[in-house]
C-alpha cells in the first residue's frame, strides 16, 4: 500500500521483535524503514501508531513484554517529535500506561475513536460484498 499511495512506513521494534520483512511482503520496498529507536522512527511523521505490548494468546510473555517494550510507549514526548499536526492511532482496545499515555490517546492528536467507526463502515461494506457477490453500482 505505501508503494502504490506513495507514503512512508518507518517501524522500531525491541530486539527480538523485528518485522519479518520478506514474510509482510516489503522486501526490497523503499517505502519501508526500520530504526532501533522509537523517536527516530516518529521524527516527523504524520501518523504515529501503536498496538497492545501483548495479544491474546501470548499472556504467559506479558511480563517480558512490559520490560522489552517499556521504551516503547507513546507519549507526549515522542508525539512531540512527530510532525506538528500529526494524529495518533491505535486499533483498540488498547491499555492506557502501557503502549499508550492516556494523555495522548484521550489527547487532539488521537484519532482513535474515528478510526475503530471508519473500520466498522468497512467491514459492514467488506460483508456485503462477500455475502451478496457485487458492488451497489454493478
């Protein structure tokens, strides 16, 4: 996608996190860059995302997460690095103190609650189109 609408995707991981590169498909895409630190990888960036430090079914690493992942969290500071009229995402739910402040995700760069209403339109639209086989205009 950032190939073809020609926007950039930088990514920062703790060791032991990293992308799969070949396996997401971005091998070789210069639209794609990894930095080891997180407010290197916010520098001026339009959009800065995050999401849970640990998913279902990894419950048992929660503990090693939280500490791999503690210079991680979005904050005010690295949102400060961000371009000046940068938004904040997250897919939700999220747990604020911990991937998020609650400052930045209850903040006016969060657009958060905007984009779990735009996800629900789309897939509303994606199950209309699976089920009924058409698009409206066809």
């Amino acid at each position: 996608a950032a190939e073809v609408l020609d926007f950039n995707v930088h990514v920062s991981t703790p060791k032991g996190y990293e992308v799969e590169v070949e396996r997401a498909g971005l091998y070789g895409d210069k639209h794609f860059e990894e930095f080891e630190d997180p407010m290197d990888a916010a520098k001026d960036a339009d959009i800065v995302t995050t999401d849970v430090w640990t998913s279902m079914g990894f419950e048992s690493e929660n503990e090693e997460r939280l500490k791999d992942f503690a210079d991680w969290q979005v904050d005010q500071e690295m949102m400060s690095v961000a371009s000046s009229d940068a938004l904040f995402m997250h897919c939700l739910p999220a747990h604020r103190g911990e991937e998020v402040t609650a400052e930045v995700i209850d903040g006016p760069q969060s657009v958060v609650w905007d984009e779990a209403e735009n996800r629900l339109h789309v897939q509303k639209a994606l199950m209309e189109y699976l089920l009924l086989g058409k698009l409206k205009n066809e």
